[in-house]
C-alpha cells in the first residue's frame, strides 16, 4: 500500500512539474507569437507595394523600399497629425492624471462625509458606455460651440479616464503609510505641501499606470475624432490616415506605414516606462 | 522650559472611548515613559499631544500655554514614529532639511543644525544614502536625527525600539537615555516593554484602558504599586496574586493552609489580595515549616538561579527564584514561606493598594 502509493505520487510529481512548467512556458510562446504577429506583419507590410501584400502577406521584404513612408510624408498633413494626436492626447493625459490623482487623494486620505460615494460615483462611470451618448454628446459640444475644437475632445477622454484614474490611484494611495503624511505634519507641512512633496513622488509608479492605461486608447482612438473634428488641420493621426482608405480602392502599403509611424510613440513611451510600470503593478503585492 | 499639564483629556472616536479623563503633570526635562499593555490608550495620548489627534475634551497645556487648538508644528513638539516613517524618496540630508527649512529657517542656519544632528547621532557618512539603503538603527538614528534639527521643547518617541533586533536595543536603548542628558528637553517616550520603561525613565505612568492606574519613578511602582494591574505589570516574572482571608494575624490560602505575618495592612478588610513576588519567596520541602502548601509544577533552570513553579491549593501558580543548586521533581510537595515584609496588600473588593 504505501509502495504503491509512493510510485503513484512520484509518478505524478513528474508528471505535475514537466506539465505544469511545460505548459506555462507553451502558453506564453504562444502568447508572445500571437501578441507580436499583427505588429510584424504591420512592420513588414509597411515596406511592401498593396500588390507584394497580397501576394506573400507573411514574406520579408525589402526594407531599403521606403516609398511608403515617403508617400504619407508628402501626400498627407502627417506632421500635423502627428501634432495634432500628441496635443489632445498630452493634454487630456495630464488633466486626467492632475485631477484623478487630487480625487484620489481626498477619497483615500481625508473622512468626510460622502467620501464614499464620490468613489463609487467615479466607479459608476466605469460602467457607462461612453460612445451610446453620442448624439447627445453631440448636441452637448454644439450648443457649448466646441464642436471641431480639440477641447471637444479633451473633455470627452479626461471623462472617460477619470473613473479608472481615481480608481487606481484610490486603491494605490490607501497602500501608502499614514505615518508619512503624519511625520510631514509633524514637519510643518501644509496639506498641499504634503500632498506636492511627499505624496506625489511616491504615487508615480501608480500614476504610471493609470497614464499608460489611458494613453493607448485616446491616442489611437478613431471614433471622437471622427465625430467632432471635420477641418483636416485639427484631425488626428488615425483620422487623417484615413485617406488611404478608398471607397473603391486601398492603399495597404502607406496605411500599414501610417499606422507603424503612428503606434511607434506609445510603443517607445511604454519601453520607456515599463520599468516604473512592473513596478507599479507588484508594489502592492509586496507590501 | 517645558512643563506640560494635561487635565481630564478624553478621547473618543465615534462612540468608542479610548481615554477616560487623564491629568498628568510633567516637569522640565522630565523623562516620562508610557507604558501599558496593547489597545491600553497610550499611543493615542502621545498623538494627542504632538497634535495629530484632536482632543475630545479637556485641557493641554505647554508652558502655560493652552495647546488644544494649535497645529502640530507649531507647538514646539517633535515625534519619532513607531516605523520611523522617513520619506522615501529623500536622503538622510533632504529628511532633515525638509523640517528645517519649513520652519522658515535661514540657509546656514538648517545645515549648521543638521551638521550638529548628524554628529550627534553618527549620521555624517549617511547623509547622500536613501533611508532604503540604511539598516534599521540608522534609520531609527536618522528618524531621531530629523526630530532634533527641529530643536523641540518636547520629544515624542512612540515605541521606537520595536522594530530593531533585540541585540540592537540595548544599544539604541543606551543611546536614547545619552541623547536625552545632551539635548536637555522634555522627552516622553510610548512602550508596551516594563524594561524599557524601568530603565529610562525619571518617571513612568502605567495605563490600561484608557486610565492612568499609576504615576510615579521606577522605584515607586515597584516597590510601592497602587494597585494589583501596576504590581503584576512591572516587574519580570511577575508577582504572584494570592486571594487571602486574613484571620488574626494570619492569612488563611484556601486548601493550602495559613501564614503568620508580623505585619499587616492598617484597613481591617478580612478578604485581602496579596502580591508577592518571586524573590520573596522561598520554597522548601520541609513539612514542618510554616508556610504555603502545594505541589511543585516545573522548574527553570536559568544557570543562576532557578525559578520554581508551585499550584497551591486554590489553583494559584505561583513563580518563586531560589538558588540554582534547587532541583524538585514536578509534583513534589513543597512549603513556601513569605517574607512578611514584603508583602503587597490589597483590597479584594477594590484591588488598590492598602497602607501596612
């Protein structure tokens, strides 16, 4: 009984550590393929005429051919978009992070009453689908006179950041020790000054977070863009590549060159900052 | 000068009282050590004098001045924290400047002070380090470093050995005791370890509960505690409690016979509670002699001396020194005297201390 019971566990354990780390280890080759295929094919594809895309999609081309890139430099407003995209989403990144992190502060840190429900009323937006609105939205931005305005845009991704912002600096904040903001106290410290000298620097990997978190989806977002913005000089970037975009024909090739231009400053930002990211993410586990 | 008076604080938080009423005097340069066990008020005391609590009712006063209503930085306190709480982000320097210069102090001045603090405290090669890269004593030096530059009138420390290993303490310990001689202020310092308390302070106050149960120096309490929670409190091992029903001149223990004692308490309370502690005690095996009968439960060997559990006959465990040559095997019938004179009476009824 107990020999046997021994060679069926060992059986097992052998069985349980290939499996188990095998596995894991698949699953994230896997992953990694299918995570960095559309990104490839999309750097590949950026060199490629439409007629080479549709003859060896998945084939190396011949990254000499920049006739691509150049045709988008001079057939398109691409440094304007490109200004245009880093003005809305800049602007909208800092507002977001300035007011979500004082909202956050005030909901983690001070009783008041109510306190509860400003969180839960931030949480609540996380739950509205922002782009069901849009009539009203629209109507909203004509009768404030934004409309074909960056400001239209500005407020409308600050309201779609704010819940997740405050939601995550939330929890983040309450990790931090009460004794700090004692101790600065203690120092003489105003609560401003408490929050701008030692609060804030500790917050950044969090404030990271949240940062990237909105960074991607209003810097590739299409569909605001497209609703409020007409004038070519204020469109953004995924908005004005759409002219490559016929009704009858396509021209793959320069669209996959705009987009690789156009993701390649939030793929940098995000190497750039994935350390404080990774960071941010374990702190509160280890604390 | 620093005389603080403190009358009839109460602190509640919602409907919770965590002080009932404390009035305590403290003089100049005074060492005063809180001590008491977990949840006992003592923290919240110490935050309601540096001023990050509000107090509920009742009056602080400083130096004649009603300090109630006045910001932390403004009166003329400074705290060391239980987790020291350094800010992270800033080196031993910027920790100690960030008060300074708060203060609104000139240039020279904050570095002039910063420069005396860090030799006080050995902190000089620490200065450009991150308090991540500093072991817990010099974090703890640091935490100290950055309350002095603030020149207080008054220093808090709030257990501020506990997160140290215990061959670190002794150290800090000394070195605390030092630097309270050299500044020359009121310090008052929080523990929940009666050692630490017995050997700091000028004076200790004992809470539980939310009171004061006793105020006074080291000696006092132990030699005269005001009631049975300061004598078993103060004091390693602890003193033994005995319920006594006193006839005469002797004090019956039910199931475990009757002393005579030469002397006894002035109150004429039958029912009396006495304290004695370990080394008043001695045990011994000789059925004839007048004492306390009971059975031997084990025994501590300390190399020197041994400590001497004994069940007496109501169920009472009580911990007696003796040489270390003593060897009783666990339910070994013993007799144990007490020396009349250091007997601590107390009333059943009330548990305080009576006069003998």
């Amino acid at each position: 009984m107990n020999v046997a019971s021994q060679s069926y566990y060992d059986r097992r354990g052998i069985l349980a550590a290939l499996g188990k780390d095998g596995l894991i280890q698949l699953i994230l080759i896997l992953n990694t393929a299918v995570m960095l295929a559309p990104i490839l094919i999309m750097l590949f594809a950026a060199f490629k005429t439409n007629a080479q895309i549709f003859q060896s999609p998945f084939g190396i081309p011949d990254f000499s051919n920049v006739a691509n890139i150049t045709k988008i430099w001079n057939e398109t407003n691409f440094l304007r978009y490109l200004m245009n995209s880093v003005i809305v989403t800049g602007s909208s990144i800092v507002v977001i992070l300035t007011l979500g992190t004082m909202a956050a502060y005030a909901v983690a840190r001070y009783k008041f009453w109510g306190a509860s429900f400003v969180l839960m009323f931030f949480l609540a937006g996380l739950t509205l689908p922002l782009k069901l609105a849009i009539i009203p939205l629209f109507i909203l931005m004509r009768d404030l006179g934004i409309l074909n305005t960056q400001l239209s845009l500005i407020v409308i991704y600050v309201a779609m950041g704010l819940p997740t912002t405050v939601f995550i600096m939330t929890g983040f904040i309450r990790t931090l020790p009460n004794e700090l903001e004692d101790a600065a106290r203690m120092d003489g410290a105003s609560e401003p000054r408490i929050m701008w000298s030692i609060m804030l620097p500790l917050v950044r990997p969090a404030m990271v977070i949240a940062g990237i978190q909105n960074v991607v989806p209003i810097w590739n977002d299409f569909f605001f863009p497209l609703i409020f913005i007409q004038k070519d000089k204020l469109k953004t970037l995924p908005q004005g590549l759409t002219t490559f975009m016929g009704e009858y024909t396509t021209d793959w090739g320069v669209l996959f060159a705009g987009l690789l231009l156009s993701s390649a400053p939030v793929i940098i930002v995000y190497i750039i900052l994935s350390r404080q990211f990774i960071n941010g993410m374990t702190a509160g586990a280890v604390k | 000068m620093a005389r603080m008076t403190l009358s009839g604080i109460k602190k509640s938080f919602k409907s919770v009282d965590v002080l009932h009423g404390i009035d305590l005097e403290i003089s100049d340069r005074e060492f005063v050590v809180f001590v008491g066990p977990s949840g006992c008020g003592k923290s919240t005391l110490l935050r309601l004098i540096a001023g990050l609590d509000t107090i509920s009712s009742g009056e602080f006063h400083l130096d004649e001045r009603r300090m109630n209503d006045i910001a932390p930085s403004r009166r003329g306190i400074a705290m060391v924290f239980q987790s020291y709480a350094l800010y992270p982000h800033m080196d031993v320097y910027e920790n100690m400047a960030f008060g300074a210069r708060l203060m609104g102090l000139e240039k020279d001045e904050v570095e002039k002070r910063i420069d005396e603090a860090s030799k006080m405290l050995r902190l000089d090669p620490l200065l450009k380090r991150k308090p991540r890269e500093l072991s817990g004593g010099q974090r703890q030096r640091v935490a100290i470093g950055r309350a002095l530059v603030r020149k207080p009138k008054v220093l808090l420390l709030d257990e501020p050995l506990s997160n140290l290993d215990a061959a670190l303490r002794s150290d800090v310990r000394l070195e605390i005791a030092r630097l309270h001689r050299e500044i020359g202020g009121t310090t008052i310092y929080v523990t929940h370890d009666q050692v630490e308390a017995m050997t700091l302070a000028d004076r200790i106050v004992v809470m539980n509960n939310g009171k004061v149960e006793q105020f006074g120096s080291p000696r006092e309490l132990y030699e005269r505690p005001a009631n049975t929670f300061v004598a078993t409190f103060i004091g390693s091992p602890r003193m033994s409690l005995l319920d006594v029903e006193r006839n005469g001149n002797h004090l019956a223990l039910p199931g475990s016979g009757a002393v005579s004692v030469s002397r006894l308490p002035h109150s004429d309370e039958r029912n009396l509670v006495i304290g004695v502690r370990p080394d008043a005690m001695t045990v011994s095996t000789d059925e004839s002699t007048d004492g306390f009968r009971g059975n031997v439960v084990y025994t501590e060997y300390l190399g020197e001396n041994t400590y001497v559990y004994v069940r007496l006959g109501d169920g009472t465990l009580v911990g007696i020194r003796s040489s270390a040559s003593v060897d009783l095997p666990p339910d070994t019938p013993v007799v144990i005297t007490v020396a009349s004179e250091e007997i601590h009476y107390f009333s059943r009824a009330t548990r305080e201390r009576l006069a003998a």
